[in-house]
C-alpha cells in the first residue's frame, strides 16, 4: 500500500472528534455514537465505554465492527476491523479527557470503565475538501447539465485503502 494512502486515512481521521460505531449481532446491526479518545499512527481507534453496555455484549459475540466518520457534506470516511476491550488503568488515564466525566461522572476511578480499541484493518474515503471539492462541484454541475454522473477520481476524491 502507497505510504501516503495511509497518511491521507489518518489525516481524515484526526479531524474527526465523533463517529457512528457499528456492531452486529446474528442480523441485527447497530450504531451509536462515539467520542474518538485517541487516533494511533497505523489508524487504530480508541474511545471509552461503560463494560456493562449493550455495545460491550456485542462486540464479546461478534468483535467486527465498522467505525463510520462525517464531516459537513464534504468528508466521508469508514473503518472496519474487529474491536478489544481494554482494562489498562494506566492507558485510561493517559486518554483521558475531563468532557468524558459526563458520561462517566466517577472519572478515570469508574470501575466500569473500559477501552474499547478498533484495530483498523481496512478503510474507504470520499473527500470532497478543497480543490477535489471545487473540481467535484464543477462535475455535479456538468453532470446535471448533460444527464450523466459526477466523475470521481479514484484515490484523491475516493479511495479503498487495506491498512493491515
């Protein structure tokens, strides 16, 4: 994999401070928010969560998940690979931030509090920032114009990326 494949994923996700985590279970999927506590270099993602929560159920069945990122109507980004709790107290502490005591009002000392760690295996984009932005609006209007579809130019504006 192209070095700067895996840099431009871990740019766009160091711009994201929430996401929509996906879990299955049998054939029922689910989404719920999450707050990103920590992008590592190779695009893991970690955040925090109860241990007696549904999502923690889940991922104990099933550890696949997707991590789904937006950004105004311009970036778009999905990770996939499978999940890990993680009892480090001392990894805790290193994450994290005084905003989580809403959710966690007993701090760093909750005993249900865990890490959950997305071990990123792979990675789809669609990044419309910018110049690619310009150029994909001018398309859209072409588009419209002429009846046909946006062109999108693969690995600048899109792009599927296999981080491990």
């Amino acid at each position: 994999m192209p070095k700067n494949q895996m840099e431009k994923i871990r740019e766009m996700l160091e711009n994201f401070d929430t996401a929509m985590l996906v879990t299955q279970l049998e054939s029922d999927l689910r989404a719920r928010p999450m707050a990103v506590a920590h992008v590592e270099p190779n695009c893991d993602l970690w955040f925090f969560t109860g241990r007696n929560t549904a999502k923690v159920e889940e991922i104990e069945i099933n550890p696949e998940v997707v991590v789904v990122f937006q950004k105004n109507h311009s970036r778009y980004l999905s990770v996939g690979g499978p999940a890990e709790l993680i009892s480090d107290r001392g990894r805790v502490c290193e994450l994290w931030k005084e905003s989580y005591r809403t959710w966690f009002p007993r701090g760093v000392e909750d005993p249900s509090l865990v890490l959950l760690r997305v071990r990123a295996r792979e990675a789809e984009y669609w990044d419309n920032q910018g110049f690619p932005g310009v150029r994909y609006a001018f398309e859209a209007v072409k588009a419209y114009a002429t009846g046909t579809t946006p062109e999108v130019r693969e690995g600048e504006q899109h792009g599927c990326v296999v981080l491990r």
